[in-house]
C-alpha cells in the first residue's frame, strides 16, 4: 500500500468546469454512449467518456498527461447521443480552455477564461497604449507620436503619419514576445504530457512529419464524418490561410505592405485575399454562432464570441484603411489605421499566446504526441512478438 500513488482531486477544477462550461458534469452516468458513437475514439484514446470521469473527480494530473481533449474536434455527435443531455462535446471543449490556462504559466489565461471582466480588461489596457502612441504631445519625441504630427492633410502619405521602419520593429518585437510566450506555454504542456514516459528520442523525430502535416492541415478534423464537421474544417483552413497570409505581410513585408500615396503593391494581391478569406469566414461563424445552427455552436462561452469578432474587426478596418488610402482621404485614412491598430495589435497580444490561436499549436503538438506514444506502442508489440518467436523456435 505505500508505494501507491493516492489520487486526490482537484476541487479548483471542478469548480472551474462548472463555472465556464456549457455541459453539466453530474449528469453523467458512465454509459460511455459518447465514446461509441465519436468516430475518432478508439481504443488506446476512448474519448470523452473517461475524459468526463476524470473532470467529475477533479483529477488534474491525469487531465495534465492526457491528450485526448485535444483530439477532439466537437463534431457534436456525442452531445445529440448523450442519454442525459450532459453535453460531453462542450465539456471537452471547456477542458481545452481549463488546460490552456494550466499551461500558461503567467496566469493571465486563467483570469480571462474566468472572467470578461479581465479580458476586456486586458484588450482595453493593451489599445490604450497604442493610442497614447499616436496622441501623446509631439514634443515627447517617441516613435509614431514624433512623427504623426508630420503627415500631409493634401495626399496619403502613411510612412510619415506611421514610419514603417519603426511599425515595422515594433511587429517584429511583439512577434517575437508573442512567440516566446506561446512556445514556453507549449513546453509546458509537451512535458507534462510526456512526463514518465520512457520513449526513445529517435521516436519524437520520426513522427515531427506529422507534427507538421497535423499543424498546416489539421486534416484528423475532416475524419469526424458528420456534413457539420467537413465544413468546418475546410472553413477553418481557409480561416487560418488568411490571418497567417495576414500575419507574415505584416511582419515579414510591412515595408512593401504599408505603401505611402495611391499606388499598389503584389503584397495587395494576398491582402485582398486573406480580407475576403477572414470577412467571409468569420462572419458565417459568427451567423453560426447567433443562430444556434449546429450543436458545437448550442453554447458559447465569451472568448467563443471575442475570437471571431476581433478578427472580423481587424479584416473590416483593414480594407477600410486600404479604400481610403487609395481614393486619398488622407485624415480618414490615419484616423482609420490608427483603429486598425487599436484593434489588431490587443487581438495579437491576447488570442496568440493566451487564448484560441494557441490552439494551433497546441492541437498538432498533442496529435504528435499520441502518434508518438502509438508508434512506441506498435513497435514494443513487435518486439515482444518477436522474442516470444525466437523463443519457440528454440
């Protein structure tokens, strides 16, 4: 008996569920109908049916090692099957809410999820210094502000209201922030999910294909099955061609991107495409969302509403911006990409490494682990089957 390792529940995360989720854990009788019905459970992963188990007795560390709340992709199927109405398809996805903000180690995902209070909040506080950027006394001399006071009133000129050089550091300043934060939140949640596994090295590099394969096309999303679920997916990769299309013009080629006057870049090219792509998309989740269409849209938890709205913001005053400066409005063109950035920049800030864009990555990166684990399985199977045959030979 001393060497068992007791179990001892979370309390916290059982509160947590139940205060920031759609799905009503008590209802739940372990029939393990969900599991039977969702068409990417299977046997090594039988998902949500232990996953709800687990988030009934608060038991945090098994939740912390397993990947199975990323590999669901909330078809619904188990939600419209569930006897009781308890919702599994909602509680996964509150789960990946719960675990984003255990991996987070600032804690400022906790306070969001837990609280609109702090989202706004926080989007509010990171706006406000964009503006003071642009409005604070030219006499301060930093940066945009030195500058702003400068741009013509006759003709667009945008290199001198925002200096693209200096935009342009400053992209590449909070890229890299951004990036180091979601990275180290992601380390967090790779050992954790890895933590007493005994599997080769070897093993990791062979399946990092699928890592990449998993992270660009998120195709295991397309075998759910249901009509709901394909149209999903191919709207998800259309949604995220267009804010990465977005993201590296912005960063990458701001200089090329943020052209002074009237005239047109190739850069306008892919702007235009990734306007349409993020309008378009975000718009029909958002009519999804208002009207209830499928069942992963029956409940929405805030951060479900913030997401989409941010984008289609930042999408709709980005083109804005791009038909002033073309027919030369040059007060109303500053006065827009000054919203533009108040909107944009908060989004980047809060969504990367705190809110729905981290589930980019960490979606792929538990995919890769659960093949990892499956290859160590596949291959231990072999071995074994080949020592018991060298055994009976002999």
């Amino acid at each position: 008996m001393s060497g068992r390792k007791i179990l001892k529940p979370d309390l916290q995360l059982i509160k947590y569920l139940k205060e920031n989720g759609g799905g009503d854990l008590k209802k739940c009788y372990q029939c393990a109908t969900c599991t039977s019905v969702c068409q990417l459970s299977n046997e090594e992963y039988g998902f949500p049916r232990r996953q709800m188990l687990l988030a009934q007795w608060g038991l945090k560390e098994q939740l912390m090692k397993d990947p199975s709340p990323w590999l669901c992709f909330y078809c619904g199927d188990c939600s419209k099957r569930c006897p009781r109405k308890g919702n599994p398809g909602e509680t996964m996805m509150n789960l990946r809410r719960y675990l984003t903000s255990c991996y987070d180690w600032t804690g400022l995902s906790r306070l969001m999820y837990s609280s609109v209070f702090w989202e706004i909040g926080v989007l509010i506080a990171v706006a406000a210094v964009i503006i003071l950027l642009f409005t604070l006394p030219q006499n301060f001399g930093f940066g945009l502000l030195a500058q702003s006071g400068n741009a013509p009133l006759t003709t667009v000129m945008l290199d001198k209201f925002a200096p693209a050089d200096i935009v342009d550091l400053g992209d590449r300043i909070m890229a890299i922030v951004l990036a180091l934060l979601l990275l180290s939140n992601a380390s967090r949640m790779f050992f954790g999910l890895t933590r007493d596994e005994n599997i080769p090295f070897s093993f990791y590099i062979k399946k990092l294909p699928h890592f990449v394969i998993q992270g660009i096309t998120q195709k295991q999303w397309g075998k759910c099955g249901s009509s709901d679920s394909n149209t999903n997916w191919i709207r998800h990769l259309f949604l995220v061609s267009g804010y990465a299309i977005m993201f590296t013009l912005v960063v990458v080629f701001l200089p090329w991107f943020q052209v002074n006057g009237t005239s047109l870049h190739w850069t306008s090219l892919l702007g235009y495409y990734s306007t349409i792509v993020l309008l378009s998309s975000t718009a029909w989740i958002i009519i999804d969302r208002i009207k209830k269409r499928t069942e992963m849209h029956l409940f929405s938890h805030f951060s479900d509403w913030l997401f989409p709205i941010l984008l289609f913001l930042s999408a709709l005053s980005g083109i804005l911006l791009h038909i002033f400066r073309i027919i030369n409005l040059p007060l109303t063109t500053y006065y827009t990409y000054m919203i533009h950035l108040v909107i944009v920049v908060p989004m980047l800030v809060v969504e990367v490494p705190f809110g729905k864009w981290s589930h980019l990555l960490y979606r792929p990166l538990a995919l890769y682990v659960a093949a990892v684990r499956s290859s160590t399985k596949d291959y231990l199977i072999q071995e074994q089957s080949t020592v018991n045959n060298v055994a009976a030979s002999v």
